[in-house]
C-alpha cells in the first residue's frame, strides 16, 4: 500500500503553474528520477514574446527531456512536454499534442485549463493533474475537469506558494485530493514513479 493510494493506472502527468511556479518546477524536474515512465505535460504562463532560453534554462538542472512539441506531435513516455511561447497546447486523442494560437483564456495564451481540460477528455481517470503557484485563477476549471473525469488532483499547499491565488482557485472550484507542499509533491511523483514503473 502506497501513502497516497496510487495505482498502476496512470498514463500521463500535467502540470500547471504560473508566477512563483518557475523555481518549483526546476526542483520538480531535478528531483525525479531520469526513468520516470510517464510524460509530462506542461503548462506555465511565461512571457510571450521571449521564445527562447525558458526550456534551456529548465533544462539545466533536470533528469528528463524536455521539448517544446510540434502541432500533431506524439506524446511519448517519459519526455516532459512543455507548452510554447504564445500558444494553447491541447492534447487530442490519439496521443498527440495540438497547437493554436486562438484567443487568450484567462487573460493567457497558453491557459492552463486549456492544457488540463483537454488531458482530462483523453486520460480520463489515468491522469494525474498537478496545479503550483500562481497569479490567477487559470487552471481551476482544468483541475475541476480531472476530477470530473476521475483522474487524481494536486494543487501546491497555498502557504507554501510564491503566490497562492492559483491553487486557492482551483480549492474553492472542486475537490481536491492532495493538499502538498513542493517537496511533498516531489515524493508523491517518486511514488508514483515507484508504483508505474513495474
């Protein structure tokens, strides 16, 4: 038995975050392991018209790949996946990443809840749904459809946030299974590292 209950199920992680999300992402990316199995879907508000240095500069530290997909690309195990400058990244089914540069969500482009709705509709409830700290309340209808959909949520714990009116948001929308701290949420990725592996 596992202490938070996870199962072998799961087939992808998405995460979101916005300001004060950066730096927690780097420690989450350098903490797990570099055979973590499943990919990672990422979404964070950055800057748009700064296209380059974000991915090279998360990549420093990290033990995974990490890329910023093309329209219709395939979503392979284990690669992180991280949202481009200026544009909404959905996943389809089928297992590939969509691009648009549509309207902005939540005052974003790309939007969070565009990243976790459209996860929730293909992974359903094999989706592991992960919301760090923030400016907004982008990410609190994504976090709502994963848990409509049966899939597991996580928001970073508000007190332990740069910012906390993210993961308040997405508190207030649904109910969320785990509360955590950054360091908590790394060992709750170890051990769902630990359970999918075999």
């Amino acid at each position: 038995m596992t202490r938070f209950k996870l199962e072998k199920k799961y087939k992808a992680v998405v995460i979101g975050g916005s300001a004060g999300s950066f730096q927690g992402m780097v420690k989450i990316l350098e903490s797990i392991k570099p055979d973590f199995p499943l990919p990672i879907i990422t979404c964070l508000h950055r800057l748009k018209h700064v296209r380059h240095g974000f991915v090279e500069a998360l990549s420093l530290k990290s033990n995974k790949k990490i890329i910023e997909p093309y329209d219709k690309e395939s979503i392979k195990p284990g690669i992180v996946y991280i949202a481009p400058s200026n544009y909404h990244m959905s996943v389809e089914l089928g297992n590939t990443i969509s691009l648009s540069t549509e309207e902005m969500v939540n005052n974003s482009r790309p939007a969070i809840d565009i990243t976790l709705c459209s996860s929730a509709h293909v992974y359903r409830e094999k989706l592991v749904g992960i919301l760090l700290s923030g400016a907004n309340k982008d990410g609190g209808l994504g976090m709502k459809c994963i848990s409509e959909k049966g899939g597991i949520t996580v928001v970073q714990d508000p007190k332990d946030c740069v910012i906390d009116t993210m993961p308040k948001a997405a508190l207030s929308m649904t109910n969320i299974d785990h509360v955590l701290k950054l360091d908590q949420i790394i060992d709750f990725l170890n051990e769902l590292h630990a359970v999918c592996k075999n």
